[in-house]
C-alpha cells in the first residue's frame, strides 16, 4: 500500500499548458500556410500546365503516327494509277501533312510555355511561403525577447518538477526495499486488529462447502465480524479461538472460533499460513490467557504433573490430576496438561475426560 494523490492543478501546469497550446496553434497555422501559399500553387501548375503538355504530346503522337502511315501508303502507290485517283492521294497526303505540322507547333509551344512558366510559377510560391517563414521567425524573436523572463520562470519550474520527481522516486524506492526485506507482511492503518479472507465451513444437505468471507476482529470489544460480497454481518463477541489439528480435519490452516451468539463452533480456514501477528494479538483471542496469574498457575501444574510423572504413576495420581483439572475449570490449561501426560504416557486425551 502506497498512498498515492493526483497532481494539484498549479500556476506552473497552467503555465506549461498555455505554451504548449500556442505553439501547436503556431505550427498548426505554419501548415496550413504551406499548404496554400506553396503546395497548393504547384499542385494547380502540374494539373493545368504540365497536364496540358502531356495532352499535346499524345495529340502530337497520334498525328504523327497517322501521318507516316498516310505517307507509306501514298509512296506505294503505282504510276499506272488514274491521274484522278492520284490526285485525291496527293490532296490527302496534304492534309494530313498539315494537320501534322499544327499539332507539332502547338507541342513544342506548350514545352517553351511550360520551361519558362516554371521559372517563376513555381519560384513565387516558394519565395511567399519563404516571406511568411522569416515573419514567423522575426515575430518569434520579437516574442522570444518579450517572453524571456517566463521562459527563465518555467525552466526553473521544470528544475523543481525534476528535482521533486527525483526525491520522490528515492524515497519510493526506498519504502520498496524496506517492505521487501520486513519479515512480515505490510499492513496498512486499519481500525481492526486483524482483517483478512477466511474460508467458512457451512453445512449442505449433501456434505460441507467452504465458502469465502471477509473477517474482521477488533480486539478491544472482541467483535467479529463476517461478509459475503456486500452482505455484513452486524458482528459477533468472540468467546475462544483454537487451532485445528492436522489430523482432525482433511484441511490445512484451519481453526474453530466460538461466539456467544451461537452454541455451535464455526470451522474457518485461512488463505496460507500468514499469521504474523504479535504474541499479545494472539492472546487477545483466546480469554484466559488474558487473566492475571494464569502463567504461574500453568507452571505450578506443569511441576505437579512432573513430580507425579518423576515416579510410578498410579490410580491415585490420575485421580488428583483430573480433581484439579474439574476444579480450576480452565479448558485451556486442561489442554495443556493432556497434552504432557499424553507426551510422557502415550494415553489418549480422552482418558483424562
């Protein structure tokens, strides 16, 4: 967890954004300028005069095409022909000749007019859009020398942006490698002593299935509370708190809680065995621990078994064990004791029961 905040609009932003908003309008109007000053002048010469050459060169190809096949043909003919028919052959041949020559003057005067049209129809398009390149620069100086003085402010501000970028990535990388080498998990400030995923055991009319909850504990009131999705529970007052043995249920991490609203114990299994918490966190769980004098009750306990266990255990011995067991009515401790004498003996724990 990382508390992270979006960035204050400033003077600075502000500022940042003011420039960088004129000088897309400047280059947007430098394009547009281009556009029509220069390319779009060129564009009309290459359509209408160099078009028009192009369509004088096919004009010119297509008569003279047509007129040295008119040509052969009239070479070829035989001098026994009627003068009349010869004639009309010469009158073709004549035609045909002129047509050719027209359409070879009007190619080569539109090759002359294009060669000096592009002289100057496309030197003036560049020199104007030249014209407007120098009056941008020169109202850019003009602009640069009146701006000097934000121009020195905002690269101060880009100084201070970096130099906070800088310690703040430092300081980041620094909590990183803290939280990486901490032996226990990080957790945020939370009103709750303990919160976390368990899996529920719930009864089915075919079996048990575990379902996910949300659980929170609160220490100081011993409120526990359960929530599926949106659904919350109003909270529960925990009672106790036991581990489950790994031979006692086919799941791992588990352990029983009991509240003082219900009779019946609930089965709960956390996620992985994360348990990081203090000691007195773990006590907290579990009321008597929390009683004053109860460690040295247990120790006095423990010397007793071990005094009885010192020698041969008899009836008598078990009698007086279970007798201080009834009458101090600690479960907690009572475990412990069960589970020495289970140690020492290999008795099961349901003899001293």
């Amino acid at each position: 967890y990382i508390p992270f905040s979006l960035p204050v609009p400033s003077d600075s932003n502000f500022c940042k954004c003011s420039i960088l908003n004129r000088y897309a309008l400047c280059l947007t109007f430098q394009i547009q300028n281009a556009n029509d000053v220069l390319i779009a002048p060129l564009e009309k010469f290459r359509k209408e005069q160099i078009g028009a050459a192009k369509d004088g060169k096919k004009k010119f190809d297509k008569e003279s095409e047509k007129y040295y096949s008119i040509l052969e043909k009239h070479l070829n003919l035989s001098a026994k022909k009627k003068e009349s028919h010869l004639q009309d052959a010469d009158t073709q041949i004549d035609r045909e000749h002129q047509n050719f020559y027209e359409a070879s003057l009007e190619y080569v005067f539109k090759i002359q007019e294009v060669q000096e049209k592009k002289k100057f129809e496309f030197v003036e398009p560049l020199l104007a859009f030249l014209q407007g390149l120098f009056t941008f620069y020169h109202e850019g100086y003009e602009l640069a020398q009146e701006f000097a003085p934000y121009k020195q402010q905002l690269q101060f501000n880009l100084q201070n942006t970096r130099n906070n970028f800088e310690s703040t990535r430092q300081e980041v990388e620094r909590l990183m490698q803290r939280m990486k080498s901490a032996n226990q998990d990080y957790r945020p400030p939370s009103q709750w002593t303990m919160e976390g995923y368990l899996y529920v055991q719930e009864k089915r009319p075919l079996g048990f299935t575990w379902i996910k909850h949300y659980c929170t504990y609160d220490k100081g009131t011993k409120t526990f509370t359960m929530s599926i999705a949106e659904t919350k529970s109003g909270g529960k007052v925990l009672k106790s708190c036991i581990r489950r043995k790994t031979d006692s249920i086919d799941k791992r991490f588990c352990f029983d809680i009991e509240v003082f609203e219900r009779k019946r114990n609930s089965n709960l299994q956390i996620m992985y065995n994360n348990c990081t918490c203090s000691r007195d966190t773990r006590l907290s769980v579990c009321p008597h621990l929390d009683k004053p004098g109860f460690q040295d009750l247990v120790l006095t306990w423990y010397l007793l078994v071990q005094t009885c266990f010192s020698n041969k255990i008899n009836k008598f011995h078990m009698y007086c064990l279970k007798y201080v067991m009834f009458a101090c009515r600690q479960n907690v401790a009572s475990y412990f004791v069960k589970v020495f004498i289970h140690s020492r003996l290999g008795m099961k724990l349901e003899v001293l029961n």
